[in-house]
C-alpha cells in the first residue's frame, strides 16, 4: 500500500496549510483544553465564515448544496492539516458531520437548500437528539413520543446528554410514532428548532467544570409534518445513516498524542528519585503499549483512507479505531496525572504542565466511550459484522413497543 499523497492531494494540503497558516497563525503541534464561552463561540463562528467562503467546507457534497463534489480524501486531509492548529471547529461537527448530511438524503430539496448553506457559514448550530435516560446505548427503546394532529406532530419527552444543545439553533430529533410496532420500526425523525414553545434545555454541570452536555424537555412541542426526514415509521434506518457519520467523527476525537506524554516524561521527576518518568521502568512498559496501540490505529485510519481514496464507503471495522482512541486516551491520560505526583491534582489549564491537557483528556475520555456507541455495543458489532460471530440473543424480537417490559 502506498499512504504517500497524489500530486493532486499534495497540491490540496499544501495549499489548505498555507490558508490556515495565513487564517490561524502557526500551528501549536498540541491539543489541549478548549474555552467553552459566548467569546469562544463567536471565534468559531468568524472562523467558520472564513473556511465556507474559502471553499473548505463540505468538500464532499454536491455542488448544488454548496460542497466541492471531491473524493473524501479531500476532506481527510483538509481535517489533518486543521487539527495541528486546534482550529474551533466543536460547535459545527455534530451539525455538518451529521445532522446536515442526513437532513440532504432525506429532506425536501427546498427544505435542504434552506439549512445547508447557513450550516455551512456557521450562521446556525446544530445537535442531535438521540440519547434518553432509558435508552441510551439501545437507542431504538426511547420513549419520546410523537402524536400527529392536523399537518402537526405534537412531541412530548426527554433526551439527555446533547452536546451543544444549549446554543443549538436547530436538531435532528427521534422519536416514537407507533408504540403499536416493534421498537425498531415504529420510529420516526423530524427536524427541530431548538427555540420553538415547548423546548427547554437545561445543561449538565460536568466533573470537568464545563457544561457541553444538555437534557433536553419536549412539552407539547409542535413540529410540522413537512419537517419530517424520511418515511413515518422508517426513522431508525433515517438514524442509522447519522449513526454510521457519528461513529467516524467521533473515532478520531483529538487528544493529548504519543510525544506529548514523552515531553511530559523527561521533565518529570522518576517516583524512584532517580533520573525522569522516562526512565522508570514500569512506565516505559506502559509507554510500549500505548505505542502499539498508537500503530494499530493509525494503520486502521490509513485502511479507512485508503478507502476514502478509492471511492468507497469504509465499513464496520471503523468502530475498531474508536474503541482503541477512547481506551488509550484514557490509560495514557490517567498515568500522565499519576506521574506528576500531588501536582497531578491542579487541573487549572494556566498552571498545569500543558496548559491541562492531560486532566481534560482524563475528563473526556468516559464520554468518549459512550459517545457513538458504547465500547460494548462496537465490540458486537465488531464481533457479528467484522468477524462474522453469532448475533447476540434478542427477547425483543417481534415484540410490540408497548409490550415490552419497562423498568
């Protein structure tokens, strides 16, 4: 396999570097913790307008809803170059990494041509409405119901742990039109604004100090049916479609990297007393391991590149690569804060060595395995549509919604 560029790709980075490089400054070489404030948010929004008018955004859409129409390594590579520079880009990920490419596969034609284009100048922020306190891994058991009136579904329930939503203009929302159906089928999503009567977001103070997650109350919220994003009934194959960009999106999260943790190493002193942290013999063990591992997923990223390259959708394998980032980023994390000793305690990003990036690793890295499939539920699949294993056993097999056990 050659993971060298094409001189057309090698064209393409090196012009999106110089762009950010005249855009952003010159690149910091490191992830750390990122503001969460109105200013914060108005940066990324200038910057989001900048990107759009320069041609960097939905690289890969069709050109009549304003992309570029390129293969996706395209967009790979723009996304390798952005992240050496912490471009602000969270606010807009979960909109144009997943809710907008499932509003263009299912909605009108004017309805898409209304969203896409202020999406892509960052003008309106999105989240997507999946999770409930009930039904959280298995998003098929939610509860949130949508009862039709008129031209009108009526939608009455709760979602919990929406990223964003607290300064989300719009959403995708799923919920359930037919309790009558299994729980699969009876399933329906709709486009929702988040300032409509009836929606109320309270945000979830995090052990981080941060508030990125929301619960989310429907109380008799109307949503016309011309909102609606695929067939009544057929929403979770309309989820599936989100599900499927979520998972690539959230596998590569940033975190602290492998020379990070070096730098780290060499100028902290060994639990030993003698020489650094890079020379105490249990952390060089632990240091092989997460370079492995490292390996392991870069390669898994090349052979989903590889695929991007050719034109060809990368398959199920990918959730491989996030179980692999989200464990490591949480072990390499953990014994970085460890290894400072009682200084590992001070989580204040101007004090703490890298201005806290390991402690908000630390902080994020659970939500990283529970975002885009909890690790048990990649393992399944892995495991039945990698592998080819048996499917795990389903009581809830041609059973109603309404019939199920509820606890």
């Amino acid at each position: 396999m050659d993971f060298n560029d094409t001189p057309e790709e090698a064209a393409f980075r090196a012009e999106a570097r110089a762009w950010l490089e005249k855009t952003l400054g010159q690149p910091s070489g490191r992830t750390g913790a990122r503001p969460d404030s109105a200013e914060w948010l108005q940066i990324a929004k200038a910057y989001q307008a900048k990107k759009a008018a320069a041609g960097y955004v939905g690289l890969t859409w069709r050109k009549e809803v304003g992309g570029r129409e390129l293969s996706p390594i395209y967009s790979v590579i723009f996304g390798q170059e952005e992240q050496q520079f912490q471009a602000p880009v969270a606010p807009f990920s979960i909109g144009l990494g997943m809710c907008i490419p499932t509003v263009i596969a299912f909605h009108k034609p004017e309805s898409v041509k209304r969203y896409v284009g202020p999406a892509l100048r960052g003008e309106e922020i999105w989240c997507q409405l999946f999770s409930e306190p009930g039904a959280g891994s298995d998003v098929a058991g939610l509860k949130t119901r949508a009862v039709k009136d008129g031209d009108d579904w009526i939608i009455n329930g709760q979602k919990v742990w929406t990223s964003g939503a607290h300064y989300s203009d719009y959403g995708i929302v799923l919920v359930r039109t037919n309790p009558e159906k299994e729980k699969h089928k009876g399933l329906t999503m709709f486009v929702i604004n988040m300032k409509a009567p009836g929606v109320e977001v309270r945000p979830i103070h995090q052990m981080s100090g941060g508030s990125n997650f929301n619960e989310v109350y429907f109380t008799d919220v109307r949503i016309p049916d011309s909102e609606r994003l695929g067939e009544v009934g057929n929403g979770w194959n309309v989820a599936l479609v989100t599900l499927m960009n979520e998972r690539l999106a959230v596998g590569g999260s940033a975190g602290p990297e492998y020379g990070e943790i070096l730098e780290l190493a060499r100028n902290t002193p060994s639990p030993s007393g003698k020489g650094s942290l890079l020379q105490d013999q249990a952390f060089r063990e632990k240091l092989a391991g997460w370079y492995v591992s490292a390996e392991g997923y870069t390669l898994g990223k090349y052979r989903t590149m590889t695929a991007l390259s050719k034109g060809q959708t990368p398959g199920p394998e990918n959730s491989i690569g996030k179980i692999l980032n989200a464990n490591r980023m949480q072990d390499l994390a953990n014994a970085a804060i460890e290894g400072e000793d009682h200084f590992g305690i001070i989580s204040d990003a101007d004090l703490a060595p890298m201005q806290g990036a390991f402690h908000n690793a630390y902080m994020w890295a659970p939500g990283l395995r529970i975002a885009g499939g909890t690790d048990e539920i990649l393992r399944n699949i892995i495991a039945e549509r990698v592998l080819g294993l048996p499917q795990d056993v389903r009581v809830d097999k041609g059973v109603a919604y309404k019939d199920l056990p509820k606890g």
